[in-house]
C-alpha cells in the first residue's frame, strides 16, 4: 500500500501536467533550493554535479554546488572546495540528527537529504515538499541600483515565533575542473554554481526586510552570481529555507583550471 507521501507525490504529478518544475521562466511562488555536496575525488559525483547543471537551466529552481574536502586525503585535493562546505554538511547532518554524510550528498529546502545522483530521488523529494507545503514561499528579490545590490525579503506569518538568518552566498555560474589524480583521473568535470563563500547578512523575524550591499564587495575572486538564502537556524544547525533567489550577472565560459 502506498503511504502518504507516495500518494502525494502521485497527486502532483498527475496535477502538474507540463512537468514537476514547471517551464524554464514561468512564474512561481515557491522556489525550491537544491544543494549539492560534491567532491572532485568522488566517482559517484559526476552524474550528480550534471544534475545540478540541467536544475540551473531552469528559472524555476535554485541548485547550488558545495565542494566539500572529505576524500581529499585519497590523493587529490579538491580544488574549489572550502571548509566552511564541509562544515556546512556536517550540520546539516546534525540537524537532521542522522549523521549522514557522504558524497554525492543533495539536501533539498534544508530540510531532507537524498543520493544526489538519483534525480527521480531529488524531483520526488521536490514535489512532497511542495505537496507537504514545505518549499520555500517567504519572497525574496534582489535588483542592481548603480553600485548597490538591494535585497528584500518579504513578510511571513507561517514561522511558528521562530527566527531566521540572512545569507548571502557568492557563487561562480561554472567552471571546468582537469582532474589528473584520484577516482576522476583523467575528466574534465563541469562544475554550476559553486559556492565560493556564504555569510550571515541580516535575520528575519517575519517582518520584511531591507538590505542595501555594495557591489564592489560582492563581484570579486571572479563571481558571476549571488544568492540569498533566509534560513530558520534550527537547533544544532541550519533549518528549513523558507526563502530565496539568485541572480546571474555574468555567465563566463567555462576554462579548465590547472591540475594540481
């Protein structure tokens, strides 16, 4: 017998017709946030960090890559992983209360994690979240006025008295990696979105928010993007998204960095 999320899952399907994540462009009112741990020295990886590639083309959805630096010690350090990814997974896991934490690792909503290489995993995870009410609705803009990036967050009643944090993510749209050593030897892997930094800009409390930032501090290291995040923080690590958005100001093609 099917259980209750099964059903649902089935119920959106059926409901939405032109696909689960709707046309490239069209309107939404939810935005779902996919976040994928990845590494460079993970044969596993690849599919997932396509993936992450083929969810980016569409409006409709923000997926994000961590490189993280768990089996740097196999023999090759990933070069576009940071530590604070990797802390980043770790308490998700603590949140979540599992412990889980593996590659390739994709956490959908800050809520649940799934194989990151499984995309009927990830589009199902998606649709019960929405069908549960559980996808990020809390609205989120960002617009370039000359120098200044202004980012608004929008009011919302559905947070149960609890606070959220603001964070600002820098993000290189793409990159190509040679990889010379390791489980990949040999691939030139195409990496979207990557998470170069993220930081707490502000909280929100339900009420909206106004935030001004200077963009001579957010286009630097050669980022082409940034995204915001409003997180409820959770005890013992970060909580649901409740909102966000991305904006692409450049789309560099992407060159192979040298191997190392």
């Amino acid at each position: 017998m099917l259980g209750s999320r099964a059903l649902l899952f089935a119920a959106v399907v059926l409901a939405s017709g032109a696909g689960l994540l709707g046309a490239p462009g069209s309107a939404r009112a939810e935005k779902p946030v996919i976040e994928l741990f990845t590494s460079q020295g993970c044969s596993s990886c690849p599919p997932a960090d396509k993936l992450v590639g083929k969810l980016a083309e569409n409006g409709n959805v923000i997926a994000l890559s961590y490189p993280v630096t768990l089996w740097d010690y196999l023999g090759w350090s990933d070069t576009l992983a940071s530590r604070d990814n990797t802390e980043r997974q770790f308490a998700y896991a603590q949140a979540r209360g599992d412990g889980a934490v593996y590659t390739p690792q994709m956490v959908v909503n800050g809520r649940e994690d799934v194989v990151g290489n499984d995309e009927a995993a990830v589009l199902r995870e998606i649709a019960l979240q929405k069908a549960h009410g559980e996808a990020p609705s809390i609205p989120v803009s960002m617009h370039r006025n000359g120098t200044v990036l202004e980012v608004r967050v929008g009011p919302g009643r559905d947070t149960k008295g609890r606070t959220a944090t603001i964070w600002l993510g820098h993000v290189v749209p793409q990159v190509a990696v040679a990889i010379s050593r390791g489980e990949n030897t040999g691939r030139e892997i195409v990496y979207h979105n990557v998470v170069r930094s993220l930081r707490a800009i502000g909280m929100w409390k339900g009420d909206e928010v106004a935030i001004d930032l200077p963009m001579s501090e957010l286009n630097r290291d050669g980022d082409g993007a940034c995204v915001v995040l409003v997180q409820i923080d959770a005890a013992g690590g970060p909580g649901p998204i409740v909102g966000a958005e991305m904006e692409v100001w450049a789309r560099p093609n992407p060159s192979a960095q040298a191997s190392r």
